[in-house]
C-alpha cells in the first residue's frame, strides 16, 4: 500500500472517529499511536513519547494557564459587568449605541481571556438580554453578540494562536502582534455595519429614554475608571513584553498576577470565585495539553509518511495549480470543516499538512497564522451546522429561535470576508506590527 493511500486512511479513521463523537484528543491520538505501531512496530512507540517531552520541554506554553486564569478570575469577578455599564451610558444616547458598545466590550474581553467561548458567554448572558430588554431587533443583537465573539481568538492574548505557535513554530509574540491590526480592522467594520443600518432603520437600535440619559458627569467617570480597569491590566501584561523587559511567560504572569490584585481592590475576590477560576483554568488547559499531544503525535507520522510531499505534487504538478489557487482552497477546506469542528480541532487536524505546505509555496507563517484564524471564524458562524451557532444557542433567551440565529449571522459573516480578502491582499497589515517591533 502506498504512503498516500495510508495517509488518507489515518485522516478518514480520524474523521469517521470525530463524526461518532469522540473527543477530539482521542480520535487524533488513537489514529496517531495505532498507525505509529502498525507501520514501524514496537519502535513506533517513541512517537507518542517524543511528542510528551517536546509538550513538556516547550517553555512558552506556560502562558496558557496564565492567560486562561487571568480571563477567568475577571469574568468571575464581575469585572465585565462593569464594562458593560459604561457602554450603557456612554453610548446610549446613539442609534445603536448598546450594540456598538458590545463589540468594544467583546474587544476587551478578548483582551482579558482569549477565547471566543469566553466573549460569547459574556455576551450572551449579560449584553444580549439588556439589548433584548431595550427594544433591540433580536436578529441584530444575536448577530452582534455571535460576530463579537469571533474576536477572542484574534485579539492578543489569542489561546489559539499559542496553540498555533506551538505546532507551526512561530513566536507566540509576533503571532499575537499580527492579529491586533486585523482585529481591530474587522471590528471597526462590525461597528460601522451597525452605525450605518441603524441610522437607516432606527427601530433595530433605538436610543436609551432621555430619563436614562441624564446621569452626572461626575457617574460617567466613575464607571468610566471601572471601565478602564481592563486595558490597564493588558497594559501591564503586553508593555513590557513588547519592550523586551520579560519574556512571555513572564508577561502572563504580570497579567495573572494584575487579574488577581484588581479583583482584591474591587472587594470580589472571593474564595467561590478564587476555587472557580482555577478550576475552570485546570480544566481548559488540561484540555489544550492533550490535544497538543495528540497533534503532535498524529504530525509525526504524517512527516514520517511524506504526506507533505505527496500533497504538494498533486497540487503544483499533477493538477498545475498557481500558489494562490492551492491556499484558497485550503481555506475554502476550512469553511467545510468548521460546520462541525472548532478552530482547536481544525487547527491540530490540518496543521501537519498546510503549515509545511503555507512554507514551500513561500507565504509567511506569521501572516497565514492570522488567515487560519479568521477564516475559522468564518466557518464555525455558517449555517447550517456551524459550531457558534448551536452554542449561541444552547445560550440564548428562549424567546430566540435557532431560525433567528442563521437569519442574524449572514451580514456579519459578509463583513468577515471582507476583513479576511483584506488581509490576503494587503499582508501588511498583518505584517506591519511584528515587523515594525521586532524588526523582523
């Protein structure tokens, strides 16, 4: 049997194991271990073993369960609710101004946690049913709270783009720099999709009753320091990582430990939310390092079988295709996949074939890093199995149907696109960061 016909046996097994439903770790590393074992024999066992000590032996992963407790410790502190409240008054008096001021809100969150999971909790619990309540079109609002959400794994500290550096190779930090500008980008362009339909229909956004309007100049300060509390944590985090005075995993630390102290300040750190924090942290990181390794694992046996090779000659030999044409259609495999995958999975799963493939055909991995994850974005928020989707609804009022849900998403999905054709067209703004600080 030919390397090829293996390969494309492991990738099937794997799938038809994911279709069954079992965890994504353990589909990819049965695959990974049975295949090692069937084709090298007992000597295969020292695949799984030298992907455990390159996990354990990478430094820089220490950064995950800081960041993910340091997102946790927030959230569970009400911190976000405060957030939440200085949108409510600073921008209610805008048509749509509580739907603008939740994708700053879903900006910030990315900046405290760096999942998406995360943002659309938040959201869908505190911003969605204030919107709902003041008379907001709900296939808007869903739409808002969904394309929010999306920001987490852009906006640094990005868990995925860790996951990313770890399995492409790449510093986590110019990775985190590349996403800003994109991030921000396709935020601005939420916010103007929404400024622009709701000042042509004003009923899908109206402003706040002029009696909630009138809060003192002296209250909208003081909420506007709660709000700010946020960016200077991620200002006491990032500064000194990007002016090279801690390292990254230092960096994680100082936010971690900034988490923790703006909590006491507030009188919220509480034992329930001190033992939930770090609970909900153990879980989710434990989660990421058993993927990692079975990522790992499963990548080792594909470059053991020169799959790579195998893939890059049916492409650019066999079927003549430019460079440009093989990754679009590796992102266009993206949107296929992420109707029922998450970004983690789709990343471990295809990453062993387009990451060496992205480097043959001469793009950069900083710049395909970014692309990766807006176009998983994209394709776990499009029907009709889209993975933000059911959870958007396992987490909405009831009032909001899953028909609301695929109704709300299509604009924003639009404006996606156009962030991620920017982005291909002009690599610079990926780009432009990492390089100016790095000097790379």
């Amino acid at each position: 049997m030919s390397h090829e016909m293996i390969a494309l046996m492991m990738f099937s097994l794997m799938m038809l194991l994911m279709v069954t439903g079992q965890r994504v770790f353990a589909a990819i590393g049965a695959v990974a271990a049975f295949s090692a074992l069937a084709l090298w024999g007992t000597g295969g066992s020292d695949i799984p073993f030298s992907a455990a000590m390159k996990l354990m032996s990478w430094y820089p992963l220490l950064t995950l369960p800081m960041f993910i407790f340091m997102g946790y410790v927030l959230s569970e502190s009400r911190i976000a609710d405060d957030l939440y409240q200085m949108f409510h008054v600073w921008m209610g008096p805008v048509p749509g101004g509580l739907a603008i001021g939740t994708i700053a809100l879903m900006v910030l969150v990315s900046a405290m946690n760096g999942l998406s999971v995360a943002g659309m909790a938040i959201g869908a619990t505190i911003a969605l049913p204030e919107l709902l309540r003041r008379g907001y079109d709900k296939k808007m609002v869903t739409g808002v709270v969904q394309a929010g959400s999306s920001l987490g794994i852009l906006v640094p500290p990005s868990v995925v783009l860790v996951l990313y550096a770890m399995i492409a190779r790449q510093p986590v930090g110019q990775l985190w720099l590349a996403g800003v500008m994109p991030g921000l980008v396709m935020a601005a362009l939420f916010i103007v999709y929404i400024a622009i339909r709701c000042r042509l229909q004003p009923s899908l956004g109206p402003v706040l009753p002029k009696a909630e309007r009138q809060v003192s100049l002296a209250e909208k300060l003081r909420l506007l320091r709660a709000g700010l509390l946020p960016i200077v944590i991620f200002a006491v985090m990032m500064v000194p990582f990007v002016n090279g005075w801690t390292s990254l995993v230092e960096s994680s630390a100082l936010g971690a430990i900034a988490a923790l102290i703006a909590a006491f300040l507030k009188r919220r750190l509480t034992l329930p939310v001190f033992e939930n924090s770090v609970r909900q942290t153990l879980g989710i990181s434990c989660m990421f390092m058993w993927i990692i390794l079975a990522a790992l694992g499963f990548g080792a046996v594909f470059d053991g079988l020169g799959a790579v090779k195998a893939i890059d000659h049916l492409f650019t030999d066999q079927l003549g295709l430019n460079p440009w044409m093989i990754l679009i259609l590796m992102q266009l495999s993206f949107l296929i996949m992420g109707t029922f995958l998450d970004d983690t999975a789709m990343l471990v799963i295809v990453a062993p074939l387009y990451v060496p493939l992205v480097q043959h055909l001469g793009f950069d991995l900083i710049w395909y890093g970014v692309l990766y994850t807006i176009t998983t974005q994209v394709a776990y928020m499009t029907p009709p199995f889209g993975y933000n989707l059911f959870l958007m609804r396992a987490m909405a009022p009831p009032e909001i149907s899953l028909r609301d849900i695929y109704g709300s998403i299509w604009p924003f999905v639009s404006v996606m696109i156009l962030a991620l054709v920017l982005v291909m067209l002009f690599p610079q703004m990926a780009l432009w960061l990492p390089e100016s600080v790095y000097g790379k």
